[in-house]
C-alpha cells in the first residue's frame, strides 16, 4: 500500500485551476436525471452560510428559490434574503471605509508626494470599483452566465442516488475525503479534481462507493501562452498563464464525479465532490493542457449513479463509455 507522499504526484495542483459552466436550474435537472430536489439539504446550506463566510453558493443557483410556493422554499428565500441584506451591509461598510481612505490619501498627496499616500491611494481606487462591482452583482435581479461559473470551493447542484432514488443536492466543489482532517482543504489545494490513474490510490474511499454527476455546458482550463502557442520561452522571458474556455457544440456535458460525507465532533458537516479527470483529446491536449474531465453517454451517466455493487473492472467501462465530442476553445476574458 502506498502512502500518502507517493501519491501527492498524482493529486491535481492549483495550477490546473479547473472552472466550469455548471447548470444551475434545479427543475431541468430534476427531469433529466428523473431526480427529486433534496429541498432540505438546500435549506440547510443556505442557512448555514448565514454564519458561515466560507460557503460560496452561486447566484444562479439561489435563483431557483426566489420565488417561493412551499414552506421549504419560504425558509430557504428568506435565508437568501438575510444573507443578501448582511452582505450589503458589510460592502456598504467596506466602501465607506475605502472611500475616507482615498480621500484622506489624495488631500496628503496635495501637499507632499508620499510612497505611503500613493500606496493608500491605489489601494483604495481598487477596493472601491472591488466593492461597487460586489454590490452591482448582489443587487442584480437577473442571472447572467458569471453566475453559474463554480470556481474551486464554491457550491454546486450535484446529482447522487440513494437507496435506488436520484437526488440533487448543493456541494462544495472541492472533496474532503471522510476521516480526514479539515486541513487537507489548504494542504492539497487540487482536490477538486480526482484522476483518474489514482482512483484505486488516494480515492479509494470514494471510488466504487460514492458516485455523484455534474451538468456543465463548459469548462475553463489554464495554459502556459508559450504552450499554447506551441513556442520555446525566449531567454528571460517570464511564463504567462491564459485561461481556456472549452465547450462542445453537440451538447451539455455530464461529468462523472466522487463524493464525500465528511463529519467530526464540533465542526460543521459537509458534503464535497471532485470531478474526475484522465487524459485529454487531441484537441485539447493540442492548447497546452495534461488533463480533461471525464464526460459521460446518458446511458453510462446513469450506470455511474448505481455503480456502487459493480467490480472495479465493470466501474472502469462505464469511465470509458463516453460520447465523441469535439472540444472548441477560446481564450477567456
């Protein structure tokens, strides 16, 4: 058995920086995936960020709540609600705050030119636009297509199966494997991804026994510009990352995923997932780029639910039942 050191090689790094175009609306996932929507666990969530700062949770996907026809959905609008009225409250502080700073940093520079006033000055302008766009976006009525792109620790609409029923519930996409510490959140800063070569390896946990499915209509990746250009660096020159943007014209793309339940006394449950990556097609491969996330037939997608009874070899073709896309890139703004 390997420990864990021989297999940090194979555990994805920040520098893959993998985002997505997830889908939010939680009624077109319930009929594609013949899944009930786990109202609960929504409510739970949402109610928990309320003292919890480290709970990102999407715009698109409190949208689906906002107009609310039950109980549940009550509780979990006005939890929306009171975050949305604190939040405000924190970046109307914050832009007081910055604004006194600039002004106080440009009546010093009316006097005398100071490193510090100057220092005070840009920091400041950066704060204020910073925290004018945060207010714009939170008072925003209408979802736009940033707001369904998840990032490394923020929360999505996950499809799993329990006891033979499809489920969606929000999890944090970033996996902290169950019986491990809290601090493998910093210590392995890409588990949100889980590879493929290493399933048997670090997820073994996981793999054959926790199976989730994510809807994305894309995904980002991040490149070496010298790669992408397919170029040796010039002497001296500095290595400049691009972010990739890659979809497919023929469909939405369902990506097998892990999961994991995570528990200890006195700490906040949670539910996580990675998104399992292998190899990636000629054209993706061809932009720079080592890994790509694993995208499933709808037949194999629902096979991956229910995997959990099946032999590794049985779980291995389901991974590789996948349909022929064509990935077409653009550089992302």
């Amino acid at each position: 058995m390997r420990d864990l050191q021989s297999v940090i090689p194979l555990l994805p790094r920040v520098t893959m920086c993998f985002s997505a175009q997830a889908s939010f609306d939680l009624d077109k996932l319930k009929r594609e995936y013949d899944a009930l929507i786990d109202y609960q666990v929504f409510a739970d969530i949402l109610e928990q960020r309320l003292t919890n700062n480290a709970i990102k949770i999407p715009k698109a996907m409190e949208a689906n709540f906002l107009a609310p026809t039950t109980a549940v959905e009550e509780r979990i609008a006005n939890s929306i609600y009171q975050f949305r009225k604190a939040e405000s409250e924190r970046l109307e502080a914050e832009l007081f705050k910055q604004t006194k700073r600039l002004a106080d940093a440009e009546r010093k520079l009316q006097c005398k030119t100071t490193k510090a006033a100057l220092d005070s000055q840009r920091i400041a302008t950066k704060k204020i636009t910073w925290a004018k766009g945060k207010l714009a976006d939170l008072r925003r009525e209408k979802v736009e297509a940033k707001d369904s792109r998840i990032f490394p620790f923020q929360y999505a609409a996950v499809i799993v199966r329990k006891s033979g029923q499809n489920w969606i519930r929000p999890m944090r996409y970033h996996c902290r494997p169950s019986g491990k510490p809290a601090s493998y959140d910093r210590r392995f800063d890409g588990l949100y991804n889980a590879r493929r070569d290493n399933l048997r390896g670090f997820w073994k946990g996981q793999f054959g026994n926790s199976h989730a499915l994510m809807r994305i209509t894309g995904f980002y990746e991040n490149v070496a510009r010298h790669d992408f250009e397919r170029r040796a660096l010039k002497e001296g020159e500095k290595p400049e990352n691009l972010v990739l943007a890659f979809h497919s014209q023929e469909r939405a793309m369902t990506v097998a995923c892990l999961w994991s339940h995570w528990e200890q006394p006195d700490q906040p449950p949670l539910d996580s997932f990675a998104a399992i990556t292998d190899e990636p097609p000629p054209e993706v491969s061809a932009t720079g780029h080592d890994r790509c996330v694993i995208v499933l037939r709808d037949e194999a997608a629902s096979k991956w639910l229910g995997s959990e009874a099946m032999a590794p070899e049985e779980i291995d073709a389901i991974l590789d039942d996948r349909p022929s896309l064509y990935y077409e890139h653009r550089v992302a703004a």
